[in-house]
C-alpha cells in the first residue's frame, strides 16, 4: 500500500477509474527515439498504464489509446492544480522511484475525481485611508490558497506558498491600522484566492475594482517569502525602473538584504491581471536554498526558515512611507 502525496500523485485532470491494469514500461525518451514511438503506437495499450520518466511530458495527455500513465519520479512528487480544467478519461499518476520496482506487472487502482465548474470562494480586501493622499493608493496582495487536499486525509500545506506572502500582507495591514502609523498614501491589503488555479481571484478583481484602478500607484504582489539568504527577486521590475531604483536605494542606504534581483515580466502570479490593465506592480519573493520546498507535502511550518522575514517587512515599510 503506498501512502498518497508522498508516494504517489494522482494528477487532477485524471478521470475516475477502479480497477487493475498491466503496465506497459517505456523508459526511454519518446520525441528522441522514433523506435519507441512506433512501438506504442503498434502495441493494444487500451487496457494498460505506460510507465515512463518525466521527460515525456506529451503523455501527460491522452496518448497511445493507453488507459493512462505513470511517471517514475526521482524528487520529490509535485502536484500543479491548474492542470484540472479538463478531467480526461485519462489516469496520470505520478510515482516516487523507490515505489514502483522494474519488475511490477501490474497496478490496482480505486479513484473517484469530481470536477466542480462552478466553485465559489472569494478574495479577502481591506484598505487604510491616507493623511495626504487618501485617493492614491499603493496595494499589498498575496494569494491565499494553495493546491488544497487528495482525500479527507491528506493535504499540501503551504506553508511557503503561500502562507507566507498571506502573513506578510496581514502584518503590513496590522501596522498600518495603528493610528500613529497612518501612511500618507492610502494603502489596500488584498488577499486573492484561486491563484493556482489559474490567477482567478486577481483577474476577477481587476473586472470588478473595489476602487478606481487608475488610483493606484503601485501593486506589490508577495508570494513565497519565507527564505532570504541570497536577497530577493522584483518579477516586472523591468517595467517599472522607477520601483526597482528606490527598492535598490533603500536597501543600499539600511542593509537590510544581500541583494536586489530585477526580472522582467512573467504571468506567474497575482500581479500579472493588473499588468494586464497598465496597472503598475511587481511580484516580489525571496531566494535562498534553504527553503526549496515547492508544490509538494514538505512546505510546511517547521521546514521555514523565515530567514529575512523581518528585513523584508521594513523594506516594504520603507517603500511606501
């Protein structure tokens, strides 16, 4: 019996399926060798699971007229929900390598996926009014789901993605909320949903602003915050050299990070559905080794360091006083 999430992954655009199925070993590259492929397109895979390696990511989709795939991972097993839009009669599981011995024939498998098209939840908005400029508003955002749960049992935490960037938003708007530190600039602190799932939460907010989205100045988007050994990255800062300049500036004048990476635009997170309507924003996370937990069972709590947690919350401080 293996234990799901740690040793398996059934993929969520996998159809439900209850039965036991051969498998069919291809294990070398499919695009790479045309042996192989003439191979699977010869063979009756109809009632037969292909068991292949990660690189053949074209049999992530239905393929061959196979009953579905397995992947032979050797890393930690990574689960992505934005790829359940369309549930396939399909199975793609995903299978630590020290889980599935050369010699096994056969796999049973017993699994029921639902696909809810309509699933409602909802974004998370509160602002601080400015002395000066209470019309003029910088927004702190940050994704608050994560990939959520296979079962009643077992789950993905998310205690990098997105936890912290979630924490950070809140701390930001408990210091602000305190009447001596009311900032010049009004300042939003917005907690979006559905981002692994494909930025929805953010793009519906764009549709339909709380306020006018020409009365903000900047968006900073904080998502993965947990590390800091090796400074931080300013995703589209590119775009805005002006943001980039004064974050360098800051940083130069209190030390507060080893460095400041600039990056160019990247429709990876929740500062892209403003980008989209010529709304300024980055996407800020930290770097650093010590936190490489990604998309898998392992981000959690006790694995953070929150190695320049506390550095960064002054930086932001700093930003927009």
């Amino acid at each position: 019996m293996l234990n799901p999430l740690e040793d398996f992954l059934i993929q969520c655009n996998s159809g439900s399926i209850n039965g036991k199925y051969k498998l069919f070993w291809a294990m070398d590259t499919v695009k790479k060798d045309s042996r192989l492929d003439k191979k699977l397109k010869k063979r009756n895979l109809s009632d037969k699971f292909i068991v292949t390696i990660p690189a053949n990511k074209q049999l992530r989709q239905p393929s061959y007229g196979a009953k579905g795939v397995i992947f032979v991972q050797e890393k930690n097993l990574e689960w992505f929900i934005s790829w359940g839009f369309k549930v396939d009669n399909y199975c793609v599981l995903d299978i630590h390598l020290d889980k599935i011995p050369k010699k096994t024939k056969e796999i049973s498998l017993d699994i029921e996926n639902k696909f809810y098209a309509h699933y409602k939840t909802n974004n998370i908005i509160g602002y601080v009014e400015g002395s000066k400029f209470p019309d003029s508003f910088y927004v702190f955002c940050a994704h608050y789901d994560h990939l959520g749960a296979i079962g009643d049992k077992y789950y993905f935490p998310g205690a990098n993605d997105n936890a912290s960037g979630t924490s950070m938003v809140m701390d930001l708007a408990k210091h602000f909320s305190k009447k001596e530190n009311q900032p010049k600039y009004s300042i939003a602190f917005m907690l979006f949903s559905g981002e692994e799932a494909g930025l929805h939460g953010s793009f519906y907010y764009n549709d339909n602003p709380y306020f006018p989205l020409s009365n903000i100045k900047l968006v900073i988007n904080l998502d993965m915050v947990g590390s800091g050994s090796d400074g931080i990255t300013l995703v589209n800062s590119t775009e805005v050299p002006w943001v980039y300049k004064r974050f360098q500036k800051i940083n130069i004048e209190k030390d507060y990070l080893k460095s400041i990476h600039k990056r160019g635009a990247s429709a990876n997170s929740d500062h892209f559905p403003f980008t989209e309507k010529d709304v300024p924003a980055i996407f800020i996370y930290t770097k650093g080794s010590e936190c490489a937990n990604y998309h898998n069972i392992y981000d959690k709590h006790e694995n953070m360091p929150f190695t320049e947690y506390e550095d960064l919350f002054k930086l932001l401080l700093d930003f927009v006083r």
